[in-house]
C-alpha cells in the first residue's frame, strides 16, 4: 500500500547520491551509492558497507567497517526526491540527508558572463555563492585591484584583496579536487600601484634596521597593454630606461577553508588563498582541495609583474579581465594546492617558515608522482633527486608559500 501511494519502486534509490551526516549541529559530507533487489538494499559509502530494506518512501540501513563492525544505523524517508531521516552514527545521535547529483538544466549554456557588484574580503563558507556553474563550464568575469579600484579607476571596495566570487560548482563535494583552468588573465587598464620598500623580514636585521626611506618616491607604474611592457610613471635618472615585460597573474585564488574557518583575503593555506605565486597565469590548471559543498571558489588581486617572493608585500596590483573552466575530480584531496602548465608540475607547501614550506611542497610533489604516476619512493628520490626546482612564491604573509616542480619533459621519459 505504501508502495501505491508513494508510486514509488525500490529501483528509485539505486545509483548515487550525495550524503551528509550532523552531529552536534556539526555537518560531515560524504558520497553513497546504492542498490536494489526487491526490498533488499545493499551499498558503499567511502570505505563503509550498507545493507538495509526498503519500503516505498522510506529506508533503514546500517553502516559497517571493512571489519565488519557496526558503525551506524539509520532511517529516512524520501521528500520531494531527496532523502530525510535519523539515526545513530559512530555512538551519536545523527541527522542525516542524501541528494541526488545535481543536473545542468537543458539549454543552459556552459559560458557564464558574472558582473561583479560586490566584493569580499575573506576565504568563508559563510558568504553566499553569487553563481551556481557546473564542471565543464567556463566563467568570465574581472576582478579590482588590492586596493579596491576596478578598470575605470573607480573605488568599489575597501582594500586588502577584494574578491570576485564565491562561485558554486555543483557537484563539488568534499573530498574532491577542483580543478581550475585559466584560460584568460589579461590587464584591462593602463595603471598599476606598487610599493617601493621591501619588506623587514627579508633582510638581515641590521640591514633593515639602517635603511634610510626615501621621501618622494613614486613607485607607480605605467601598463602599455599593446607592447606588453610595464614602465614607472615618474621615474628617477637611474631607472628611465626601466622597462619590464608584463606577466599577468592572479595573487588570490581559493575555496572556502575547512569547518567554520573564515580568514582575511591576504592569509593562505591548503585552501589556496593569498597564494601570491607568480606562475598563476593564463595557461595554467590549478588544483584545489574542496572542504564544503560546491567548493566557494574565490579569485583576485591581479599583478601585472610580480618578482619571486612578492618582496615589497605587494606587486604591480591592477585590476583583471579573467576566464577560468572549472572541472571536478571526484573521491580525490591533495593536501595542499598543485598547479601545471605547459612545462612543470608544481606542487606548493605552505608553513610558517621556508623550511617547513619547503618540506610541505617536496612531500606534496612526492604524493603526487605516486599516486598518478605509480612511483615508488626509490623511484620518486631518484627523479626529485636530479630534476626538481624550487620557487619561492610567497614571504611576506603570515605564512611562507613555496613551489616544489618537476619538468614535464622530463616526466615524459617514464614509462607507463
């Protein structure tokens, strides 16, 4: 009878769905899958074994280890195609939820044009998403420079790395991997702001502390788009031939942090963020943990040069036309932000000194010669050992951020 009244067959629960389990207000998010046969379900979520029944609009299942011990029970109902219930996870009382797979509407396109009309300054699930995308699908969009001043020259934020974002990719879960192609990191002004001191802990203490300023400097910079160059507006006697290729790049790229962390846009971790690492350009793919649901991918703080380090605690900051494709590896984390591009893989470790930043990206790069290129650690010695480069991305944040990478032609040379 309730199978009739529900219209409802045990094959509506077969597949996939996307699971989250709360305990003590604190939600955890997972993937299950299930199966039918008649009444009987039986199924897998990570590393987790489910058996249960079904009964029209309604479920019970229990959880076990691979050992074969009960870890959760759990009952739910089916509302409007998505599962509802409670039960007991790990000795706890639980609430418990399970969607579907969000689908991309029919005749959506996978081109998004997002005009930015407000800025945020912090890293936070908490911030609404102010657009839902898919994997696959591409986004254009600009972001300010750090000081809040867009293309046109008008002040839209306050400073301290305003954002563009967050952007939601459906689909996303936590666990996964977001992948983000830049495929377009262009200037779209002619003016640039820059500092004209370096910062004191990048120098020897008695240096720093002798260094006398000078008064009247102009550290701003003019942008030729046309030739690509960047030269100082008003420049000393010394510095009038001074003239630099442009090498656009995004200072900020990152998702929302792990649990109920929110940090300011300038800090950086396994989320990203203020990463400052200036092979952040047109071209590469950016690999990023995601922590809660759709991800929160935020992006900004464009620089037109910015040497290694980002010495002066700024770069050359302007405002970005930007265009990035976002895509998703599922059941897959690094702990740490990974980039490619034509050339390297670059893998970044970020600690608060260089020497465990250094250790955070050597292990980071090492992980990922074996998991995808199915290296053991004599293999993955002899290639570190030999090829791989270091880069010093960030010094002047709270944290240090520093690129371990490996050629790719070098990489090229392994057999499969």
């Amino acid at each position: 009878m309730i199978c009739a009244a529900a219209g409802l067959s045990a094959a509506t629960y077969d597949g996939g769905w996307e699971l989250t389990i709360t305990r003590f207000g604190v939600p955890s998010h997972g993937r299950a899958t299930f199966q039918t046969s008649g009444d009987k379900l039986t199924g897998q979520s990570e590393d987790l074994t489910l058996e249960g029944t079904v009964k029209g609009d309604t479920i019970a299942f229990t959880a076990r280890a691979k050992d074969g011990k009960e870890v959760g029970e759990f009952h739910g109902t089916l509302v409007e195609g998505v599962l509802v219930g409670t039960g007991k996870f790990r000795g706890d009382a639980a609430s418990w939820t399970a969607q579907r797979p969000v689908e991309r509407p029919a005749g959506e396109s996978k081109t998004r044009r997002y005009f930015t009309r407000t800025y945020h300054r912090q890293f936070s699930s908490a911030i609404a998403p102010v657009l839902h995308i898919f994997p696959g699908d591409s986004v254009h969009t600009s972001t300010v420079d750090a000081g809040g001043v867009d293309a046109n020259g008008t002040q839209r934020s306050m400073g301290g790395n305003p954002l563009t974002g967050p952007f939601y990719i459906e689909n996303a879960w936590p666990g996964d991997t977001l992948v983000v192609k830049f495929t377009r990191i262009r200037l779209n002004r002619d003016s640039a702001i820059h500092d004209d001191n370096i910062v004191g802990s990048a120098f020897e203490p008695y240096y720093f502390r002798d260094l006398k300023r000078v008064e009247g400097f102009d550290s701003n910079w003019k942008l030729d788009r046309e030739r690509g160059v960047a030269t100082l507006k008003n420049p000393t006697e010394k510095l009038k031939n001074l003239s630099l290729p442009v090498a656009p790049m995004l200072g900020c790229v990152g998702v929302a942090p792990p649990g109920d962390q929110s940090f300011q846009s300038g800090h950086l971790g396994s989320f990203g963020g203020n990463m400052d690492y200036n092979q952040i350009r047109e071209g590469v793919t950016l690999y990023l943990p995601v922590y809660h649901p759709g991800a929160l991918l935020f992006v900004g703080d464009g620089h037109a040069v910015q040497g290694d380090g980002e010495l002066t605690g700024d770069a050359l900051e302007t405002s970005m036309d930007v265009q990035f494709t976002v895509d998703v590896v599922q059941g897959q984390m690094p702990d740490m932000p990974r980039a490619e591009n034509g050339e390297y893989l670059m893998a970044m470790g970020i600690g608060g000194s260089l020497t465990e930043a250094m250790q955070a990206a050597t292990t980071n790069l090492a992980k990922w010669l074996e998991r995808d290129y199915k290296l053991n650690s004599s293999e993955v010695a002899v290639l570190l050992g030999t090829a791989i480069r270091y880069d010093i991305a960030e010094i002047v944040d709270g944290e240090i951020n520093m690129a371990a990478k490996v050629p790719k032609s070098v990489l090229s040379q392994l057999t499969q």
